[in-house]
C-alpha cells in the first residue's frame, strides 16, 4: 500500500497548479495588466523585454514562471523554472505553502498578511512590488484560485 501513495503523491505534487498557461489566460483577461502599465511597473523590466514571475510552492517542486511584457501582458508561460537565476532589481520569486496559496485565493487574507506571517515570503524589488499592492494582491488571488 504504501508503495502505492507515493506514486500517487508525487503525481499530486507536480499538478498542484492547474497549469501556468491558464494562470496566465486568466490574468491577461483581467484589469490587472492595465494597472501594471499604467503605474510603470510592467516597462521595469531591465531592457530584456520582460519581467520574470517565477510562483514556487514551497515543499513541493512545483514552479511556474510567467515573462511579463511592457504591455502587462504574460507572453510566455511555463509549468517549471526557466531561469536560474533572477535580477531582483526586476524580477520576482514569490514562495508559500499550498495552504498559503489556497488561502490567498480566497481573497480573505492578502499578501501583506501571508508576508506578515510568514505564509509568503519573496524576492524581488520590495519597493516596487510596494506601490503595486492592489495588483500584486489580484495577481495573488489568481494564483490561489489555480492552485
């Protein structure tokens, strides 16, 4: 039997997101991309083109990276890391608990109180990330519902 569950676990863990291409459907569908042109986060991208997301759930090795274009729009979407190492002038990695995501998701409790404590943690420009808290917390939503 239990060389049965675990199987079945890790198939578990790597679906633990619905899939990265959908993340990133529902976000371009959203007033969320406006917001992130309009308050110049999205054009913060280091010349590359593109700001990375990278969405980790910790204790599992799930990951999905979004590239986010001037235009707010995600342009590529992957069910996995693509980039080892991120500009954190520019880029973000944010990590939480399948429970922390899925609570999230609910819009109960946002970013600042999973930062709080400790449900999220991230890396990337705080300030920024700061002054963009209305769309960081949809964003974080999106994520929570798709997990």
């Amino acid at each position: 039997m239990k060389k049965l569950l675990i199987p079945f676990f890790i198939l578990f863990s790597i679906n633990a997101f619905g899939n990265a291409q959908d993340i990133a459907d529902i976000f371009n569908a959203s007033s969320t991309p406006v917001e992130l042109v309009e308050s110049g986060w999205a054009g913060n991208d280091g010349g590359k083109g593109y700001k990375i997301l990278q969405v980790v759930v910790k204790d599992t090795q799930q990951v999905a990276e979004l590239h986010i274009n001037n235009s707010g729009k995600v342009i590529a979407a992957f069910d996995s890391a693509q980039t080892a190492e991120l500009n954190s002038e520019f880029d973000y990695k944010m990590i939480a608990t399948l429970k922390d995501w899925t609570e999230m998701g609910t819009g109960e409790s946002g970013p600042m109180y999973h930062m709080t404590f400790g449900g999220l943690s991230f890396e990337g420009p705080m300030g920024e990330a700061m002054g963009n808290m209305g769309p960081f917390s949809s964003f974080l939503i999106n994520i929570g519902k798709n997990i």
